[in-house]
C-alpha cells in the first residue's frame, strides 16, 4: 500500500496542531516567542554589567560647606519634626543624592535624621528643601 504526497499533505493539514510536521521536515515547528528567545543576548556574567557601570560612575567630591550653610542646615534641622515631608540632599557613596518623604526620626545625640527608610548622618547633608523653608 502506497501514499501520495497529497495524501500526507491533505492528512496533516487536516491536524489542527501548528507544530504538526510537514513533508520534509525533521522537528515540529518551533512557536515564533520561542524561537525568538535564541537570539536574545546572553550574559553569561551575571552582574558583570553593573559591576562594569559601577566602576565607569565618576566619583563627586564631597563638598565643604561654608560656616554660614552648616548653621542654616542646623537651625533647619532644629526645626524640623516628625511627619514634616522634606527633600534632602546628601552624600553617598562618592555621589550627591536626594531623597524627599516623610521625616520618620531626628536623632540629635547619634546626629541622624530618618526620612521613611533612609537614614542620614547629619555630617552628610548638603541641603534641605520643604514648604515651610523659602527656596535658596
């Protein structure tokens, strides 16, 4: 008992299944997201990039604040209380951050001040912002 071509040509394209072989081929057709996943980039050092990143951030000097700043930023921290939203800019890790929220803690005797999760030394404050201090 023979089959034509067209005999297997009309059965699998009687089976609704895509993957379905075709005459000639030797593996199912592989889904197109599947098949594109092959060509994405692999890394194979994980975290190499953004040890790479890291390494390429340039580095800030801390700035030296002038007597007169260190006295504002004291009286404004004298201010300041719990619940009060502020933005405050400090250093870390050789960069200037700021980070504005809630203040969660001032802490005068170990000099911290708390933002929601961050804690600040007050050595390492540059400025701060909030709605009842005038913009510098």
């Amino acid at each position: 008992m023979s089959v034509s071509k067209d005999q297997v040509k009309r059965t699998i394209a009687a089976v609704p299944d895509e993957r379905a072989l075709e005459v000639g081929q030797q593996h199912p057709r592989m889904e197109r997201k599947r098949r594109a996943k092959q060509f994405l980039p692999f890394d194979a050092l994980d975290g190499f990039r953004e040890a790479l990143a890291e390494k390429e951030r340039s580095l800030v000097a801390r700035k030296e604040l002038s007597e007169e700043r260190c006295e504002e930023l004291d009286q404004k921290l004298r201010q300041l209380q719990t619940m009060d939203w502020v933005a405050a800019e400090y250093f870390l890790d050789g960069a200037y951050v700021w980070v504005e929220g809630f203040v969660a803690k001032i802490d005068p005797k170990q000099k911290i001040l708390q933002i929601a999760d961050t804690e600040i030394p007050f050595c390492d404050l540059s400025d701060l912002q909030g709605a009842f201090w005038p913009q510098a």
